[in-house]
C-alpha cells in the first residue's frame, strides 16, 4: 500500500498499539491512545533494526518519505542508522547542562580574562540558570535565551538585558570553541537600545537614602561599603574589594593596584579622617584580608579552624538599595549613581574635570596624558575634603558627625 495524508489521519486507536508499512519502508505507528510515529525498518547482518523518524502530523508525510530516502541511502554507503541514533543520544547524556558548562565557562575563561568574573557568575546564577539551567547546552535554542532577556527588558532594565545576552554569547562562542557544542544559539539577537544613566542625587536626597537605608537595617558592610563609595567616589567593585594592605594609615592614602582597577593603572585615593573611621568599622567586622565583608560567604581554614569572611557581592549592594527605596519617594537609585553624584557635586565646588577624572581614575589618551606623569594626589586630596564638608553639611549640618557609623554602632550589627 502506499500511505496518503488523508488515510493517516484517519487512523483511530483501537486499544491495541498498530504497526503498519507501506511499500517504500515507511511504518506509521499508532499508540493505545492515538499517538502516530513515524518509523523505518530495515535488516542489518541479518537482523531487523528500526529508526524511529518522527512523530505525526508535526512531521509531514512528504517529509518522512524524504528521511526514508536518507537513511536508505546511508545504508548502502554502509552506515547503520539506530546506531548512529543510539550514538547520538549517548552524545547528548553525556553533554553538560547549562548550568554546568557555566560553571567551566567561568573557571576556564571569565576567571583568567574578567576582573568582574564575579559579576558575571552572579549574572548566571540569578538570572541565565533559574531558566535554562536543567537543559542540556546542546538543547538550547535562540528562543530559550529570549525567554531570559525578555522580563529583564520589561521591568526597564535595558542595559542588564544587554549584559546579560553579551555574557551569554561568550559562553555559547566559548562551548563551540570547546566542542562542546556545534554553533552557537545566541546570534541574530537585536540589542536593546540602552539609555545613558544620568541619575544625580540631589544633596537634600542624600540623607533620605541613607535613612531609608538604615530602615531597612542591612548587613554593616553593605551600608558602610555604600558610604564610602559616596565618600571617595570610587567604583562600587573597586570599594568592596578594598583589602586591608592597600591602605596607608601614616600617609592617609588607600592604593588600588593595577590588577583591581578597570584601566589596569594603579590609583591612590587620599583619606580623610572620617573615611578612616569607616575603615575601622568595618574592619572591626572583618577576620579575613578584606575590609568590607559578607557574613553569608564564608569559609574555615582547614588548618587553623578560623572562619574568614569573604568579600560582599556587587548584587548585594544593588539589592539592598532597592530595598530600601521600596517605599521611599526617591527615585531609584544604583551604587554606581553614588559615584556619578559625589563627582557631579565636586565639578560644582568648583574643580576643574582634569581633578576630576583624576579622582575618578578615568584614563586619558590623549598626548598630554600619556606624558603626564603626575599623580595630582595633593590636588585629589582638596578635592576630596572639600566634598566631605559639603557632604556633612548635606547630610546633618555638623562637621564632626559622620553618617552611618552611629547608628551602626547602635544597632551592634
């Protein structure tokens, strides 16, 4: 017989699982509750081997008499198809979900290219895992990775959603790279127009953010890692990574090396008093290198039994201003906005930009700046205290007071 669109349809369950072949090969199968599959059946050194080809109607008749076709024609080349489909299956068992190959992909890769591997680990596991974690690598399709930036774009976060596809793309190019994986998914994905942040606290926003904040009463080293963002001007991951053998207490300067800062040229920022202070707050809390620590992260030295405090998260800080602005008249506001405040408010002071971009570490390539050898730390320094006392007349009008470090010793947190 020879099958025909209208006669598979009509094919009905009948209690019994039916099996039957037209001339060419073909063998429709109709489960006990209706279910139709397509097969092909033929004998290898003596013995009938099958290959299921795909179910119907999803697969067209037409279709099928071409995937027929095929693997009659592999046969004669001397191939053996349930082979080649066992084969491939064993393939894909043995291929790493996603949520495994991230976990490669941030050791084999982001680590020893990325200062911010952090980041992006934090990126998988919050938001690209939650989704497509459990599939296979090898599984994943353009529109699975769709479903991941999609709410990021909706709730108006267009720059994550870009990030996110960015490290995204790097992980399917690294998989095909590996031979994990063939060709990547991640491709003909449009970017989402992203919006320059402009966002400047306003001086009399800067008390009801951090008294928002202390509502809220986070872990100290969130609050004081905050502050001292505000307080230097300094990159949000730049702040919590501050260890404790980069500051100079004599001298009153804090020296990120090269290795930590974004353009790879060591930077020093001058210390006031107050921002010592903090320093000694938060590390009365710390038992590890580090100044500013999480009390989740932590880990206990084998040898000596003591529990080290591990480095607070960059979403950490994210998170808890978010919170605490859930049900506060500011607008929202990101760490990163602190920075772009205390710089806003020290051009207003009066400084020009070149003290400026000094303080923000911004690299200058133009001729006088790559012959400019100086380190304007004096300048940096004036810079500095003189947004301190604009600060501290913002934030409660007496010089001697400094937010935060009250409260925090309190609290006992």
């Amino acid at each position: 017989m020879k099958f025909t669109d209208k006669y598979l349809r009509s094919l009905k369950p009948n209690g019994e699982r039916q099996e039957i072949r037209e001339d060419s090969g073909l063998i429709i199968r109709v489960s006990k509750t209706g279910k139709k599959v397509f097969a092909y059946a033929y004998k290898r050194q003596g013995r009938m081997r099958r290959v299921t080809i795909g179910g119907f109607p999803a697969m067209p008749l037409v279709d099928a008499r071409g995937e027929v076709a095929r693997l009659q024609s592999d046969i004669i080349k001397g191939k053996d198809p349930a082979e080649e489909v066992t084969e491939k299956k064993q393939k894909i068992k043995r291929t790493p979900t996603v949520k495994e190959f991230g976990g490669e992909f941030i050791k084999r890769w982001a680590k020893p290219n990325k200062k911010s591997w952090q980041k992006d680990q934090a990126n998988l596991e919050n938001y690209v895992n939650p989704i497509l974690g459990h599939k296979k690598i090898s599984e994943i399709q353009r529109r699975d990775i769709i479903k991941v930036l999609d709410p990021i774009r909706e709730r108006g976060a267009e720059v994550q959603a870009n990030r996110i596809y960015a490290l995204i793309r790097r992980m399917f190019n690294f998989a095909v790279e590996r031979g994990v994986i063939e060709t990547s998914p991640a491709t003909h994905i449009k970017l989402t127009r992203e919006k320059s942040r402009e966002r400047v606290l306003r001086r009399e926003e800067i008390p009801e953010l951090f008294k928002a904040l202390n509502a809220k009463n986070p872990w100290i080293g969130i609050r004081l890692v905050l502050e001292m963002i505000l307080r230097t001007a300094q990159r949000p991951g730049e702040v919590r990574l501050m260890e404790k053998g980069e500051i100079d207490r004599e001298k009153m300067i804090w020296t990120i090396p090269s290795e930590k800062t974004k353009n790879g040229i060591q930077q020093t920022v001058p210390l006031t008093q107050k921002m010592l202070s903090i320093i000694d707050v938060a590390e009365s809390t710390s038992n590890s290198s580090y100044v500013f620590c999480s009390p989740r992260k932590t880990k206990v030295s084998t040898s000596s039994g003591i529990k080290t405090f591990e480095p607070i998260g960059l979403c950490s800080l994210s998170q808890a201003m978010r919170k605490a602005l859930e049900e506060s008249s500011i607008e929202r506001v990101t760490p990163h906005d602190l920075r772009r405040s205390a710089a806003t408010i020290i051009s207003e002071l009066g400084f020009n930009r070149l003290i400026v971009d000094k303080i923000l570490a911004h690299k200058d390539p133009t001729v006088g700046g790559v012959y400019d050898r100086h380190g304007y730390d004096k300048e940096k320094r004036q810079a500095l205290e003189a947004w301190e006392s604009e600060l501290e007349k913002a934030l409660t009008g007496k010089r001697d007071k400094v937010i935060n470090l009250n409260s925090a010793r309190s609290s006992g947190n």
